[in-house]
C-alpha cells in the first residue's frame, strides 16, 4: 500500500478563511474598510508562503442595509427585503475585497478568481423552495 500523498510536499497546501458580518461591520452595521484592509494583508501573506487560499465572506446583507434607501425599507415581507439588501450589498461588499485585495496583487487582474454566490440557509438544492419563510 502507498503511504498517503503530503499536500505540503507538491504546494497543495490549502486553507478556507471564513469571515462572518461580526468581524467585517462596525457598530453600526457598514463595512469596518480597515478590518478588510487587515484581511486582505493577512490573506496576501498565506499566499506568498505558498497556501492555496479560499476567502468566504459574509456580509452582503450588511452591507446592503447600510447602503439602503426608503424604498427598500418599505418592503414589508422580511425575507424579500434581506433577499433586497443582500444583492445590494453584494455589489459593495466585492468592490471593497477587490480594492483591498488588489492593493496586494490578489486581484482579478493578478490572476485571481473572484467568483459569487450568494447563498441562503439551508443550502439551495432542486428540492428546496426557492422563498423561505420566518416560523
């Protein structure tokens, strides 16, 4: 039998780096911009000692309802209205990683990819309703 493969000695060294809303958002709930900055400058580090780096980040929802204008607050169902701020937020939410990440040369530009989801719980399947409603 073959000893199992070490990912470290061929450069697959992997890490997933999770980052919630807690940690991106202030006080008052909009992206905290130096807390970005300070990941991006730790995620540039694991790259450049050779780990294979996965950023997770919440806070599209967030950062959308920091953005927000009476229109959205006027949507009365709860989950159309964070579904609202979460698509909003989004587009904040990646044009803060892609300056902070790109002051590192982790951009787009850099060869980096950059994909989106935006997700819900519980995960999305064929099976599951696309409209989830509060018990």
């Amino acid at each position: 039998m073959n000893a199992p493969k070490n990912p470290e000695a061929d450069g697959n060294r992997r890490i997933v780096v999770k980052v919630g809303s807690q940690v991106l958002c202030d006080d008052h709930g909009a992206l905290n911009l130096p807390v970005l900055g300070n990941i991006a400058r730790q995620v540039s580090k694991l790259a450049a000692d050779g780990w294979r780096v996965l950023l997770v980040s919440s806070g599209a929802v967030a950062a959308g309802a920091a953005t927000t204008t009476p229109a959205v607050q006027s949507v009365h169902n709860p989950v159309v209205r964070k579904q609202v701020l979460a698509a909003a937020g989004q587009v904040e939410l990646m044009r803060a990683w892609r300056q902070h990440l790109g002051e590192h040369d982790l951009g787009s530009s850099a060869g980096a990819d950059q994909p989106q989801r935006l997700s819900d719980s519980p995960p999305l399947s064929e099976h599951a309703p696309l409209y989830l409603s509060p018990a």
